[in-house]
C-alpha cells in the first residue's frame, strides 16, 4: 500500500515542478516521467526492497529522468534541430531539477493559478486540477463526475491543449491582478470540495477525498502571503465546518442521514475549531464575498442547540446570499431555515413561490413541509421527488420518509 499512498501524495509533487521547469508545451513529458518514476519504484523495490527514505528515492530518480530527458533533447536539438536545444535549455546548469521543497510548494501553488485561467472551461479546470494538482487517476476522475474515461482523456486533452495555444505561463499572476485571478482559482476550489460533499457518486473513498484535496489546496493558499485574502479564510472555513460533518451525513450502507437526524456525536470538533478559526481571519476587509455568508451558515449549522436564535441567523444569512448570487440550491435552503425560524405554515407558502418543478429536493422539502399538517400532500409530494431521484442515497431517503408518513396515518 505504500506505493500507492506516495502516488497520491508525490506525484502531483513531481508533475508541478516538471511542468513548471518544461513548460505546458511538455506537459506529457512531465507526466509520463513521473509515471515511469513510480513505475520503476514498483519494479526496483520489489528485488531490493524498500529505501530508507522512499520520498527522497522518488524525488532522486525523478530528477534524474528530467535530466536524461533535457540531456537527449539537447544533443537531439544540436544535431538535428538546432533551434530545438535553445528553446530547452540554454546551459547545462539549467539541467537541475529543483525538488526542494519550497519549490514544489511554489510550483503547485503557481501552478493552480495556471490551471485556473479564465480561457480554460470550469469543468476542465476541476479536471486538471484532479489531474496534477492532486494526482487522480482518469478513472477517479471519471467516477467522481459520473461519466467515462474516454469522456475524461478528452475533456483533459482539450484543456491541455487550450494551456498551449493560450501560452499560458505558470506563476503567479501580479499583484494588480491577483483579486481578479484569484477569483476562478476560489471557484474551482468550491466546485472540487462541492463535488465530493454533495457527490452522487456512490464511491465513499473517493468523494471524501476530494474534499481533502480542496481543503489541502486552499490551505496553501491561506499560508501564501500573497494570497491570504479575506475570501480565501472564508472558504476554508466553508470548507471545514462542512468537513466536520462528512461522517455524519451518510449511513453505514451509504444512505444519506438528513441533518436534523445526524448523530452530532459523530462531527469533529477539531474541524469545527480550525473553522472558526479561519472565519475569524477572514473579518478583516470591507467586502463580503458569497464564502463568507456561506461560512457563516456552516458555522450556524455546527451549533448543536436548535435554537430560535441559530434558525433567525441562518436565515439572515441566506437572505443576504441570494441577493448577492442566487440559486435554486440556496432558495430551496433558505425556505427549510425560513421554516425553523417561522414555522411550516408561514414556509410553505414561501416554498410554493419557488416553483422548481424540475428539481427533486423542491418536492421532498414541500414533502417535509406539508408531514404533520397535510400527510396526504406531503406523501404525494415525496412521491414526486422520489419518481424523480437520481441516486440510491436518495431513493433510500426519499422512501424512508414516506414509511414514516405512512406509519403516522396508519397505512
């Protein structure tokens, strides 16, 4: 099991510096090197064992195999194409592959700016950033969006292929343009965390980690001086009180476990500290960014008291959220912190207003509205959003609520 673990931890390590050093124009270079470095690891410590400092091991050899590469390329370039050996190396002191690890810090990090580039589609960008930033394999990648390798071999090859002809450089973009980049790098990071939080998915393993990976990318962000912005405390404090609860939300088989029944034993405290630690940091500034709000609704939602006060908050909250970006998602959420705060009566009202007839929660949350008042209505609409359930998680969810309706009525 430990190579595997160092392909997860190493090898996005390894691709960002030789990306860096090669350019996006050898992006596959990069790749393939550090493949065949773990494939020579399999192959080497399999005879002779493992090395003392496996880490270091990989790092050596890697470097080694970038320098094969330039070296081959460079004579290659002086024989056949002289122009070739210029545009690879201008001097042999540029063979040196630098694997300290402040540069494989600054590269990652210079690199997410890159792979975040506003000519590169946002789906792409979540892609590449599973790729190389966090080392996925394709058919993690493929699982995590529910589509298949193919689909996924494409979707990358199209953005490499956008990096190229864009001439995308990698670093860090200037400090007049920082707030401006750092914007799409934010959002990625909240669609790769969303991806795995809220993930149809049915590969546990696989989507908790994803939420991992965005927590460890926005980490390096706050621990950058340069981008330890206000936004970006806020979403790692999104992020946090969220992860604080993953274990919670799903039952031993899968299904998910609605809020108001969560085993709050099970949230993590520690999760829930660094939180308010991080949103603590983000009050500096004059703006409030959509992460702040939400970070301000996750905290609410890690507080175990089920308050008037928690609900009045949370709805606040959402409030100022839909007017600064709305979506169905956070009117639909918005209507169940309307109902703590208010009651289901004065809730459904509201909840009729929204008319998302396309959207199964819309018909489960009318379903939650309605049980205790109207069970008939409140069946019928679980009904609906039960015909309209896309995922096992779901189903079981969706079907739970109607035996407990039925129950009730004596049916």
């Amino acid at each position: 099991m430990l190579i595997p673990h160092l392909f997860r931890t190493e090898y996005r390590k390894i691709v960002a510096v030789l990306c860096k050093r090669f350019g996006f124009e050898r992006m596959e270079v990069a790749e393939d090197i550090a493949s065949d470095t773990f494939l020579t690891a399999m192959q080497t410590w399999g005879i002779e064992g493992i090395p003392e400092n496996p880490t270091a091991w990989l790092y050596r050899v890697s470097s080694n195999k970038a320098k094969n590469y330039l070296q081959r390329s460079t004579t290659f370039g002086q024989k056949v194409i002289p122009e070739l050996a210029k545009d690879i190396v201008t001097g042999t002191a540029e063979l040196d592959i630098d694997l300290s690890p402040q540069n494989i810090n600054d590269s990652q990090l210079q690199m997410m700016f890159a792979i975040c580039h506003p000519s590169i589609a946002p789906e792409a960008q979540v892609g590449l950033s599973l790729r190389i930033l966090c080392g996925f394999g394709v058919e993690e990648i493929a699982d995590a969006f529910l589509t298949s390798k193919d689909t996924i071999n494409k979707r990358l090859f199209r953005a490499r292929e956008r990096l190229r002809e864009e001439k995308i450089s990698i670093g860090l973009p200037a400090a007049s343009e920082l707030d401006e980049r750092l914007a799409p790098v934010l959002t990625t990071l909240y669609l790769l965390f969303n991806e795995g939080y809220y993930s149809i998915s049915q590969e546990k393993t696989v989507r908790k980690e994803l939420c991992l990976e965005a927590m460890r990318l926005c980490t390096m962000l706050v621990e950058n001086p340069g981008t330890n912005k206000p936004q970006v405390n806020a979403l790692l404090a999104l992020m946090c009180f969220h992860a604080s609860r993953f274990d919670a939300r799903t039952g031993k088989n899968g299904e998910i476990i609605l809020y108001q029944e969560q085993d709050t034993g099970l949230w993590n405290t520690d999760l829930i500290s660094k939180g308010g630690y991080f949103l603590h940091c983000a009050t500096t500034g004059d703006k409030i960014s959509r992460y702040h709000l939400e970070a301000g609704i996750a905290y609410w939602n890690t507080q175990r008291p089920d308050t008037q006060e928690k609900w009045e908050n949370i709805l606040q909250l959402y409030n100022r959220l839909l007017q600064i970006e709305y979506s169905p998602v956070a009117a639909l959420n918005r209507t169940y912190a309307f109902s703590k705060a208010n009651g289901k009566q004065q809730a459904i009202a509201e909840a009729e207003k929204l008319e998302l007839i396309d959207n199964h929660f819309y018909f489960a949350l009318l379903g939650e509205l309605y049980t205790g008042i109207d069970n008939r209505k409140a069946q019928q609409h679980f009904q609906k959003a039960l015909s309209m359930a896309q995922t096992t998680a779901d189903v079981s969810a969706i079907q739970k609520k109607i035996l407990e309706i039925r129950g009730q009525t004596g049916e």
